[in-house]
C-alpha cells in the first residue's frame, strides 16, 4: 500500500490531522491498535480551547460540537469554604467549549468514514522503518497478516507507550519527567451538575474537581493516594469525601447517583525532545503529558495538529520544507508553556504529602493572591482558554 502521509494511532489527534489533510487533498492512512469501539469508550476529558473548535471546523466535524457543546465563561475556585470566579471572556474575549472527548473522536470517526478515510483497526507488530531516510515505511500485522505502507512521512499519534516515540535513537531523545504523589480518582454519574461551571476546589483534605460531560451527565474528580483501587471507593464514599472538600453552599446542592463509570488517574508531567526526526513527527501524548489540571492533554494535542498541519500543507502545495522543519521547534515552545500551566496549577490546587506548615500558608497566599489580582487573574484565563499558536 502507498499513501502520503501514514499516521499511527486513531484517537482523537490522528483522526483530526487525517480530516485536515483531506480537506486539502493530502492523502493518509490511519492505523489504530485498538478497535473503534474501544477507542470511544474510553472516558477523557472535555474541555476544548477556541483553537481546538476552529481546527474541527477547517475539518468540517464542527456542526454537532457547536449544537451540543456547552461554551464556559469562565470557572469557580474554592479553597476552604471561600469561593470565587475567573471571568475568561472578562479577561480574554473568548469561552472554553465544555465537549466529550469521546464526542470529539465520534464525530472525527464518522466525518472520516463518509469520506472514504482509510482507518485499519486491531493493528499489531507495527515497526516504523527508514524515517530517518527519504523513504520510510510502516509494518504491521492484522489478524496475523503482515501488512505494509509506504509513505512520504509517518505521524506518531499513538500516546505515551505506542511505538513512534521509542523508535527514535535514545541518543538522539532527551526526556523530562516528573510524577506526581497522588492520582485522581474519578467517576462519571447521570446527574445534573451542582454548578453550570467548572469548580476547582482546593481543601486539607485534598483536591476536587466538579465538572460536566452535559446537563445530564456530571464528572467528579477528588485527589486519592497512588496506592488506591477504584475498588477501594464505593460511590457513598466517594460522594461523602466530595462533600467534604466542596463549600457546604455547593455540597448542599450537589445531586448524587449511581457511577457508570469509576477510574483513577496517576498524574505526570513529561516533554521529549525532539518532536521530529526524519520523516517522523511525534503528536500528542505520544511526544508530552501533562496533568489534567487545566484541561490541557488534547487541548496540546491539537496545538500540534496545527503546526504539523500545516507544515504538511506547505509541503505539498508550495514544495517548502519551511513548515515541518520549524515543527518540533514551535510545538514545544507552546507545549513548555502548557506544562508549565498545568503545573502551577497542579502546585497551587492539591495537598502534597510532604508539605510544612510554610508551604501550606504559601499556597493558600497564591490562592488568595489571584481571588483579589486582576493581572493573575488575566493570566489563568489567557493559559485556561489557551494560548495562541
């Protein structure tokens, strides 16, 4: 098989650059490990950057997200009992859009399927080949066959343990890293949200988010030991703990009901550099993570999509390099920001285990510090609703 452009992974950011090289008749092939019913039951986050919302409609995958998504002005921080808002519009003219990641990825899935897109599921054994050369190639099994691509490039878009990272030479990758000492745990309920807005709640007995899928559907999150199971928290628990790190005016409007789906997350920061080499470009999770504080993982993602996009575009229509050569430069200036972001506000939101007594009284300072600063707080809105790319 040839194609142009070959990308590994068929999440969200594969089948998104997949769509915007359609549009401008760059032609791929999307190979995904999984099968698609596996990849939309996987439970992501939702919160979209205005960046995000435009590439789906240069996609053309717009239409639903834009009738169903739910536009955010701004979010609710809490510490103790203490409550207050950052105004995003106020602050930067523009909303965050509140939208499944698992709607973003159906919605790719179907605009994909109508065009013909050529997606190739349950993919094993794939060994990228010559990328570092002019003419690379893909491997792979399905059902035991032995399958192979040519291409003019291949995109790794196959998350932090797919095979696209590790298949640049260590001497040539340089890794960051740095593991958080809790995780999240996680449940999602048919319930309405306790508030039309985000609540991020900062507590002594740790960290809670009260966010929403849609109006019927709420995520809860509350920070939990690394050494916890899912099985560990029965949904009365969970529901009582959240109570206890929320204002007793939002807990007492907090409407509770059976989970339909109950996980917890390890929270990592983590950047490779580079994000090209040869005719390889990392996207994603595959090149960078970041914590879910801030709502940044697919959000950076797409920030990716873009460059790379792009840089492909200038390639086939104008025979420029220019674009992808500048790629791993531009997109890792922007992600180093986006660590940087959810970082911070990872610092500033939970209780760490080795935290003094200094510490504690200088969080709750910084928190103070952005309830009362408008210059902080103009500068959570431009990071939350996204930095230009």
């Amino acid at each position: 098989m040839r194609t142009q452009v070959a990308i590994i992974g068929g999440g969200p950011s594969g089948l998104l650059l997949a769509q915007l090289l359609f549009a401008r008749g760059i032609e791929s092939v999307v190979l995904e490990r999984k099968t698609k019913e596996y990849v939309l039951g996987r439970i992501r986050a939702g919160v979209l950057e205005q960046g995000f919302v435009s590439l789906m409609e240069e996609a053309g995958c717009a239409d639903r997200l834009h009738a169903e998504g739910i536009p955010h002005n701004g979010t609710l921080i809490s510490y103790g009992e203490e409550i207050f808002r950052v105004d995003f519009t106020r602050h930067t003219g523009s909303p965050v859009m509140v939208y499944g990641q698992t709607e973003v990825t159906r919605d790719l899935y179907q605009a994909r399927e109508e065009v013909g897109g050529h997606i190739e599921f349950t993919v094993e054994n794939v060994v990228i080949h010559g990328a570092d050369g002019d003419a690379p190639h893909v491997t792979y099994t399905v059902d035991g066959v032995a399958r192979r691509i040519d291409c003019d490039f291949v995109v790794g878009c196959d998350g932090f343990h797919g095979v696209s990272r590790q298949t640049i030479p260590a001497d040539v990758r340089k890794e960051y890293e740095k593991l958080y000492p809790f995780g999240w745990l996680g449940i999602l309920s048919e319930t309405p949200p306790v508030n039309r807005e985000l609540i991020y709640a900062n507590s002594p007995r740790g960290f809670a988010l009260c966010s929403m899928r849609n109006e019927n559907l709420s995520r809860y999150y509350i920070q939990c030991s690394l050494d916890d199971t899912p099985e560990d928290w029965s949904d009365e628990a969970f529901w009582d703990e959240l109570k206890c790190r929320i204002p007793a005016e939002v807990a007492a409007k907090l409407v509770t009901g059976p989970s339909i789906e109950k996980s917890i997350a390890p929270l990592r920061s983590f950047v490779t550099e580079p994000m090209r080499w040869g005719r390889l470009f990392l996207c994603g999770d595959a090149a960078h993570i970041v914590p879910p504080t801030g709502a940044k993982g697919l959000n950076t993602a797409a920030s990716d999509v873009h460059y790379l996009y792009n840089g492909l575009r200038d390639f086939y229509e104008n025979d420029s390099t220019a674009g992808i050569d500048s790629y791993s430069e531009k997109a890792l200036a922007r992600v180093w920001k986006a660590e940087r972001f959810s970082w911070w506000f990872s610092s500033l939101m939970h209780t760490y285990p080795d935290q003094s007594g200094f510490d504690l009284k200088m969080q709750q300072a910084e928190i103070d510090f952005l309830r009362t600063n408008t210059a902080a707080q103009q500068a959570m809105a431009e990071n939350y609703v996204g930095l230009p790319y």
